[in-house]
C-alpha cells in the first residue's frame, strides 16, 4: 500500500484540512495515469474527481425532489 497526504484532519495555511488515503500499488498507479493524461497533480485529480461526484449526487437529489415536488415520476 501507499500512503499519501498527511495526518486526517491536519489544517493547511489556508483553512482546508488535509485527508490521508491509503491505496494500493496497482490503484495508485492507475490515478497517476488518469491524472497525467489530463496534465494534472495526483491530488488535483482526486480533489476534482470528488468534488465532480459530489455535485452529481446533490444534483441527482435535486431532481428527484423537484419531482416530487411537481408529482413527476
């Protein structure tokens, strides 16, 4: 396994925190090419990745409210 980042919850100069993740040799890897064809840092991959996911979750949230809402199936 590699370790990357630092200690959970350690805060930056900036005010965000830092997350620690451990992945395997083989998964790792796998980032480091995706993240390289897009010309971006292993984090920067990461970061956007979750933050994509985490916009189509509260989208999807969304939508199925809205219908809801508006007695849509």
């Amino acid at each position: 396994m590699t370790h990357i980042g630092a200690v959970d919850g350690e805060r930056t100069a900036m005010g965000s925190e830092v997350l620690s993740l451990r992945l395997d040799r083989e998964l790792l890897e796998r980032v480091r090419k995706h993240a390289a064809k897009r010309g971006m840092s292993v984090q920067d991959y990461v970061t956007r990745t979750l933050i994509r996911d985490d916009f189509d979750e509260r989208f999807n949230s969304s939508v199925d409210e809205t219908r809801r809402f508006y007695g849509v199936s």
